[in-house]
C-alpha cells in the first residue's frame, strides 16, 4: 500500500484519517465588479465549504477590499460557496448605473421565462479577465446575497422578480474544487430596473409623445381579462401573458438583458425609450380597470350598457410619477358613445347625479357620451380612483394619455385633476369641450396629435350643437336633437356660433403634403378650368398633382413659437418662412388646420397602423439616421420636386414653412432626453441595429394612397419572438 492510500470504515464514518505528509493548502480570489468596471468594496461576506460545515475550520468572513477584491487562503481542496450580506450590496448595487448596450436576448413567447446571461464574449470585463487567465461569471444579486433584502416597497405576491433572483433559496455563488488557485472575476448586475422616459414639462418631446403612445396602445390590452373570462375559477399570473400591462410592468421592467417592447395582439413589437433606475424606484403599481366586469350600483341601473362595456383604462406608477392611460374606439358599439353629441355643463350642475358629479370647469360644456362614459369608470371603481388621489397628494408627477375616444377621456380626467398639474398627450382624439369651457382649461400641458386627414378628428362638429329639442322633447329629445342639428350644419356649414365645440391642446401632425403644378389651360370652354365652375370668371390656369411628389412631415407648431420667441429675444433677424403670423395662419388654434387632401379619412386613424408608426419613425430617424437611407432619400427627393417653377407660391411657402417646423425637431424636441442622466444611452438602445428591418410600416391611408416618404421596405420592427 502507498503512503496516499486509505481504507474507509463504512460504519464509522468520522473515524479520523491520517496522512504521511501534510496537506498542501489552497487559495482563491474573488472581484467583485459592477457593468462600468468600478469595483464593489467594503462588501462584507462570508465563505463556507464542507470544511467550515463540520466545524473543521472556521467560516471565512470579512470584507472586499478597495480594489473589489476578496482572498481566501488555507483552503481545503473543496467547493468554495460565497455569499454577500443582502442589505449593503442592495444599497451599493441600487446606486450603480447599467452598461448602456445590453445583450437583447429574444425574450420567449411561452413561459417560462428564463434569463440567460449575457453571450460569451459581448462583455468588454470578461474579455478583460479572460485574457488576464481569470475565471468569470455573470452575476445577478439574488445569485450572492444571503437572503432578501430590505426595500423599500415590499415586493408584492409570492414569487420574487426572476431575474435579480434567480434563486429563491440564496444559495450563494460556488466555485468547484477544481477551480481554485484562481482569481474569479464577478461582475454583478446593478440592482435597478426599467423606467418609461417622461417628461413633465410645458414644451414638446417627442420621446415623451412615443412612450406614451405606446402605452395608449397597451390600453387596448385585453388578454388578462380574456383568460379570466375563459377561466373564471383560476387563478391567473398576468406576469406570464405576453402583451398584457402587468407582463410589461412586473416582467420586461425588471429585466435588465433586454429593452421593454410594447407586444400588440395584432403582432407589433415595438420598444420602449427607457432609463435604468434604483430598484426602489421600480414601478409598483399597475392596475387595469374594466368596466364590463364590474358592477354598477342600483341607483345606476339607468346607464345604458353601452356606456358601460366601452370604457377601459389602466395606471401605472412608481415612487415619483403616475401615468394614466385610456383605451379609445375599439369595437362598433364604442361609435354610439361617440355620437351622443349633446354637450353638458362642465361645472356638473345639470347632472342627475349629485353625489360625485365631475366639476370640470366653471363655465362652457362637455361632450355628454364621453362624461357618462367617465363618470361610469369613476362609479365602478371609487377605491382605484381614489388611490390615483392619494398618489398625486404624496407630490407625484401625473401624465394622462389616450387615443381616440381615450383622448377624449384622458382631457376629462386631466380637467378633473387640473390642480395636480398633468402633463397630456393624446392620439386622434374627437372635440370634448365647447369653447368656453376649452378657454377656462388653457393651462393644462396638452399636446394634440393629428394623423393627417382622421376623420375623428373632425367631429362633433365644430359648432353649437345644444338646441331646444334636447329640452322639449323628454326621452326623444336627445336622439331628435341630434337629428336635427348635424344635417343642419352639414346643410348650411354654420360654424362657430354660440359656444361651438372647439379643440384642446397644442397641436402635433402628421401633415401629408401633396404638391401641385400650374399649367396652361387647353381645349373645351375656358370655364372649365375654373374652380368655381360654369359661369364664373375663367382661368388660364389648370393645377394638377405632381407626380410622386408627396412626403409625410411630422410638424410641432409650439416649436416654432418657441424658436421665434427665442429669434426675438435674441434681438436677430429670423430668417426663414416661419413668423407668428404664418403660423396663425396655418395653424389656427383649437381646430384643424387646413389638410392637403380635402375632406377626413377614416384610414388615418388607427393607433399601431398610423399614430404609433409616424412617431416611432421620426424618433428612430432622430437617434439614428444611418438606419434609416430610404426615408431621408424620400424627404431629398421631395425637396428636389419642391424647386419645380410650376409650383404655385402659396403652396411653396406653406411647404417649406412645414418643412423648417420639422427641421427643429432635433434641436427643440429631443434634447431635453439627451441631457437627462442616461437620457443619450437611452437613445443610443432605441436606435440600436435590431434583429429585423428597422422601420415600421405606416398602414396605407387610403383612398388616397400611401403616404410618401415612407417606403415599402420600412417593416415592423422588434424582436423575435
């Protein structure tokens, strides 16, 4: 037998072992790095094996040193586990930024939803360590620390987020017995999570108008609600629902790997503009109401059902910011609400209802289908309502958005919450407020978007459409006052009298210019090329399109205040088409401005088919113009066709004048992102090389034809999934 050989006693298994020669003792080293490569010190720990398990040796504790780095020696050749106390390494994790790329694995369509770290290799630390001959790991901090710690807002529900901790048993970090004489490099993710980039400010951003676009799209969600309906007596985990808002929220938020997308059910992906924050500061609330699986109360009963079954919104909030979103028209019914145009008084005094009547401004009225479908939310869910309340009374920021009739609800509830100062953008919205009522809310943040010739946008009529049937006529005085005041107006195109129905907010729209020629007139009668017909003064003239000559211009008019104020305080000749007064003249406050294409078109309409798509492009060209040749080689090319001499003047100064409002956009709209904390790498993610081609595509705004400027090849764009 050998010096080195043993025999074991299989019925006493603690019978001591003698060696002939000493045990040769081992070391190990750990550093401890956060993703910018700054070292974690003063971290206290401690480190166990089998040894210190039986009480051969005691347990290794202590603290990393400045350089990060902790070093074990006298080891036995046995697995080494490390464990971090919870509490200071959460403190110190919160407090360290993100490294700005991330690695955007495609997140799985099914549960469940693992975390795989990053690709071998795309971390500039471990190509570091590996050329230096050290080990290295990935690390989240449910993967080292000894137990949950202490947060701020405790974590609600049973399961803990998958992705800081992995490991609901603490287990600690192990090297194996092969594995030691080494150093371990640990570069551990910082302990945050994902916010939406919003700004609540008085001017125009354009991140603020796509992230909250986005999340007016995410009203429409109905997938959880759906899996309720189909399974009543399960128990659901939204968190498991691809699309739905507590997926996006309690899920893609707290997943640091990749960038949070906005999944639609129609198959859109599109992703959002976000900053990494503490993970204190995470979002903790996201609630969406239903009112079809709700109850109203009996006194009620009276509301028609659907008033009830077409109002939907969801909120959302984290310790600074609140954000309330409204779905819009989403089926057929949803138009009934729309059309009850009879205004009611904005101050609630002709409400049936005395308790809780909305007091939305002292003087002027309010679209009576869109405040009873408000007024049902607030009636089914007091206790949601009232929590928005308490929200905005602890100093929160509060946002408001919605799409369509959404918009329409997000101003009403603005209105109801004007003290709190909200910040509002709404997408297609129809008119809510009669003039008065409009001049008394002029100071709530709203900023308007107008996908060219939308046809809810135009409606109710801009005029007074309250007459002496609604009055007269008891129950048929609201369906014959309709009746009689839209065919009248059609009729006669009375506008603006008494106190008409009259557009809220800033305006932001997706302006499709169709350029035209002048040509001579030939052949037949010279009236016939006059506008105005038989019988009137001829012209020599005759306009027509000019081929291919349309592109989509995103325009801002409050930039171009903006720049002419500033112009004007900076005492400097403002050279250029754009003056206060062109800018009345082609963007007349609380209406419509003039459209390219006459009359409304009920294509341009849809949130992820238009509204989304114009916004995300314009942001993606912004943050990353290389990515996008075919859109710029569109707008060089409608610039070329705007030099033809055919072109009429007028139509030449009022394009160009749009034009140089789009060309603020870098300079007005986005630098308030690029200069916030993270704001630029936040950019620099949105604007990354993706998996698939990087435009969306705009939905054809027929019948009219596709909007110029956004090619065939720009296609939707996200992640595989």
């Amino acid at each position: 037998m050998s010096e080195y050989s043993l025999r074991t006693d299989t019925i006493c298994a603690t019978r001591d072992v003698q060696f002939s020669t000493p045990q040769k003792p081992f070391w190990l080293e750990f550093q401890l790095l956060d993703e910018r490569n700054v070292p974690l010190a003063n971290q206290p720990y401690r480190a166990i094996n089998e040894a210190t398990g039986c009480g051969l040796v005691p347990e290794f504790e202590g603290q990393s040193d400045a350089q990060g780095i902790i070093r074990l020696e006298g080891l036995h050749k046995l697995a080494v586990t490390l464990l971090l106390k919870a509490d200071p390494l959460a403190k110190v994790l919160q407090a360290r930024r993100l490294r700005a790329e991330r690695a955007e694995h495609p997140a799985p369509p099914l549960p469940p939803y693992l975390y795989e770290p990053p690709p071998v290799g795309f971390s500039p630390i471990e190509q570091q360590a590996r050329a230096e001959g050290h080990a290295y790991r990935y690390l989240r901090i449910g993967q080292l620390c000894d137990r949950l710690p202490k947060l701020e807002h405790k974590w609600k529900g049973d399961k803990l987020p998958s992705f800081h901790f992995p490991d609901p048993n603490f287990s600690g970090f192990t090297v194996d017995s092969k594995s030691l004489n080494r150093r371990h490099v640990l570069e551990i993710c910082p302990f945050r999570a994902w916010k939406l980039v919003l700004h609540h400010q008085p001017d125009y951003s354009l991140v603020t108008a796509y992230n909250l676009g986005l999340m007016a799209n995410l009203a429409y969600s109905n997938i959880a609600q759906d899996q309720q309906r189909k399974f009543p007596d399960a128990e659901i985990d939204a968190t498991t629902l691809r699309g739905s808002v507590d997926e996006f929220f309690f899920r893609q938020c707290l997943d640091l790997s990749r960038t949070p997308l906005m999944h639609d059910a129609k198959g859109a992906r599109l992703p959002a503009v976000v900053v990494d924050v503490p993970f204190d500061e995470r979002y903790t609330t996201a609630v969406m109401l239903d009112t079809t699986v709700g109850t109203l109360p009996r006194a009620e009963a009276n509301i028609p059902r659907m008033v009830i079954e077409n109002t939907q919104l969801f909120y959302f909030s984290n310790a600074k910011e609140l954000v309330v979103a409204w779905r819009g028209t989403q089926e057929r019914k949803d138009w009934l609400t729309d059309i009850q145009y009879r205004p009611r008084a904005a101050d609630g005094s002709d409400q049936k209802s005395e308790a809780g009547a909305s007091k939305l401004a002292v003087v002027g009225k309010v679209h009576d289908g869109f405040l009873k479908a408000f007024e049902v939310a607030k009636k089914l869910f007091p206790e949601r309502f009232n929590e928005i309340t308490v929200g905005l009374e602890a100093g929160k920021r509060l946002f408001v958005c919605g799409h369509s009739l959404g918009g329409a609800l997000a101003l009403i509830h603005s209105a109801e919450l004007k003290d709190a100062y909200p910040v509002l953008y709404t997408y297609g919205m129809p008119r809510t407020f009669t003039q008065k009522a409009v001049h008394n809310l002029r100071h709530i943040t709203h900023f308007r978007h107008v996908n060219n010739a939308d046809t809810i946008t135009s409606v109710p009529p801009e005029a007074e459409l309250d007459n002496w049937l609604y009055e007269a006529l008891g129950p048929l005085g609201e369906d014959l006052g309709y009746i009689w005041s839209v065919p009248q107006l059609l009729a006669s195109k009375i506008l603006r009298f008494g106190d008409p129905y009259w557009h809220h907010g800033k305006l932001a729209m997706n302006y499709r210019a169709d350029l035209h020629i002048a040509l001579p007139y030939s052949g037949g009668s010279m009236a016939r090329g006059s506008k105005d017909g038989l019988g009137a003064p001829p012209h020599s003239l005759r306009i027509k399109p000019l081929d291919g000559a349309s592109n989509a211009i995103f325009v801002v008019p409050s930039l171009g205040e903006e720049a002419t104020r500033a112009a004007e305080a900076g005492q400097r000749d403002y050279v250029g088409s754009l003056t206060r007064e062109s800018l009345e003249y082609y963007f007349p406050r609380h209406t419509n401005p003039e459209r390219s294409n006459k009359g409304t078109n009920p294509f341009d309409h849809s949130m992820i088919g238009c509204y989304l798509p114009f916004l995300h492009n314009q942001l993606l060209e912004l943050c990353a113009p290389k990515q996008t040749p075919a859109r710029l080689a569109a707008r060089a090319k409608f610039k070329e066709y705007l030099k033809d001499k055919r072109i009429p003047e007028a139509e030449r100064v009022r394009t160009q004048a749009f034009l140089e409002l789009e060309a603020l956009l870098p300079s007005m709209a986005l630098p308030v992102t690029q200069q916030m904390e993270g704001g630029a790498e936040a950019l620099a993610r949105f604007g990354r090389e993706r998996e698939l081609a990087e435009m969306v595509e705009v939905m054809p705004q027929r019948p009219y034809g596709p909007v110029g400027g956004v090619p065939s090849d720009e296609v939707l764009t996200g992640e595989p999934s």
